[in-house]
C-alpha cells in the first residue's frame, strides 16, 4: 500500500529495522482488515506499545522516536500503558468505506482488553496538504458546520472519542541532497528558499549552499483515552 503515501515518504529517515519487532514480539496488538472474499487485506492500524504516564509533555515527538521510546520500555521492562499509532493505512482502492474507523475502534478495544490508559496518536491530518501555508495549530481547530474538526481524519479520530492535543513539530524529518529533492518531486530548485511540494503538510526547505533539502512536517497528538487510572509501570 506503498500508493497510500506521497512518494517522497519513501524517503523516510525511519530505521526500517526497527520495525520488524511489531510483527513478532507486538503482533498481538496490530490490527489488519481482511476481505476473505478477495482474499487480499483492505487496512492495517500498525501500534507500538508505551508508558504513557497521561503527561502531554512526555509524549515522543515523532514517529520514530515512538518505536525508540516502545523499544527502550521494552528492554526496560516498563510495562506498557498506551499504545502509540504508528500509522493507519487503507488501500486507496477501500478508502472512503469506513475502515478506518474500524481499525480505530479496535485498536480502542485492544487497549481495553490490555486495561491501557489510552490510545494516542500522531495524526498526519489528510486535506492539510491542500493548505500547506496554514499552520496545523491553527488548522487542526478548523471546523465544518456541524462543529466537527475540517479535516476528515481528525474528525474520525474525534468522533472515535478522541481528544485534539497539541502539534508535534517533528512528526516526520526526511533530508536529502538537491539532486534528490529534484528526482524525488519532479522540480527544479534553483534558488535557496521554502517550496511547496505536492502531498506535503508544509513547505520543504532547500539549501543550495550545503546542497540539502529538508522537510520536516508537523502532525497532531491526538489521544484516546481509555481507562485514566491505569498508568502504574
Ligand atoms: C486516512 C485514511 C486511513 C482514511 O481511511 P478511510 O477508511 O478511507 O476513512 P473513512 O472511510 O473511515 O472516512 C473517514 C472520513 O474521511 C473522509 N475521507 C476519507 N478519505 C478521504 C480523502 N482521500 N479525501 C477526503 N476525505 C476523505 C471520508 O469521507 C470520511 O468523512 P466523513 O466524516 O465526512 O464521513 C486513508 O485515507 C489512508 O490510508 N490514507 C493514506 C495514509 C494516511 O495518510 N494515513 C493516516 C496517517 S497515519
């Protein structure tokens, strides 16, 4: 489901390896929608589990450094509070079906079978791309008429029960040379400055200078909350 993301995500600065252990030591807590009838999966809801002590402040910034956080719990042996949504993926050819709720929802019950504090989430807004001037803390709180949030991602994430937070900065950093900034989108960057890339959250920074390019894009906590006494390690 690699087409689910703008293509320079493939460029992601995340240590891939990391990963492997949410499909053996974690895999009870990873949700997949299957269609048997096509006998292919529609979604996942990819988690990693945390303490999560209900401190907005301790909250990892960014993707990668949940997974970092999830592992040093783990070889720590702190028991795990929370889960942290790593990312929610549906085929693009399921989308606009529901699925996603779904898998928020049982990504919520296995929180509950677990008796976790919540289910909290970095939420990579899915219309902020069409506004990448706007900040998201400003975008994050925009509305539509029935007062629900604008964008559709967090209104699922909200009409799941969960909570807008405050802006992680750093959700997502990737760097690359000139050179790959231009394969990567197609542009060509002739002048130092900010830039506006398609399917991205914000403008990319490129630095004729040092020859780097950086994009580093901003995502919202969002935060289930689940049980609000379960927080002992
Ligand atoms: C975000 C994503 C998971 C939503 O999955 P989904 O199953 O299609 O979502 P749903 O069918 O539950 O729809 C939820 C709402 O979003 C809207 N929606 C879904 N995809 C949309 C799109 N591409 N553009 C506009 N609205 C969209 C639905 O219409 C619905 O809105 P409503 O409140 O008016 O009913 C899916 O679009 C996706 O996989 N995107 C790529 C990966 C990604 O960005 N994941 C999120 C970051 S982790």
């Amino acid at each position: 489901m690699n087409n689910a993301w703008p293509t320079f995500f493939g460029r992601f600065t995340g240590d891939e390896e990391l990963y492997s252990i949410l499909y053996t030591e974690w895999i009870e807590y990873q949700v997949v929608c299957f269609d048997p009838s096509k006998n292919k999966p529609l979604g996942y809801g990819f988690v990693v589990p945390i303490h999560y002590d209900g401190n907005l402040d301790k909250l990892p910034d960014g993707w990668n450094n949940a997974i970092l956080q999830a592992l040093d719990d783990y070889s720590s042996k702190k028991n795990p509070t929370a889960l942290n949504g790593m990312a929610i993926i549906v085929d693009p050819d399921a989308q606009k079906q529901g699925i996603s709720l779904e898998i928020i929802k049982k990504i919520t019950d296995i929180c509950r079978q677990h008796n976790f504090h919540s289910f909290i989430v970095n939420v990579r807004p899915i219309l902020k791309h069409q506004y990448p001037l706007i900040p998201l803390e400003k975008y994050a709180h925009w509305t539509i008429p029935t007062g629900e949030p604008f964008d559709p991602w967090i209104r699922t994430h909200v009409r799941a029960g969960g909570e807008i937070a405050h802006v992680s900065s750093d959700a997502v950093v990737i760097k690359g040379t000139i050179d790959q900034w231009q394969t990567w989108t197609g542009l060509s960057f002739q002048d130092s400055g900010e830039y506006i890339v398609k399917g991205a959250l914000v403008p990319i920074t490129i630095d004729l200078e040092n020859n780097i390019g950086i994009y580093r894009e901003p995502n919202i906590w969002i935060i289930h909350t689940i049980n609000p006494n379960s927080t002992s390690s």
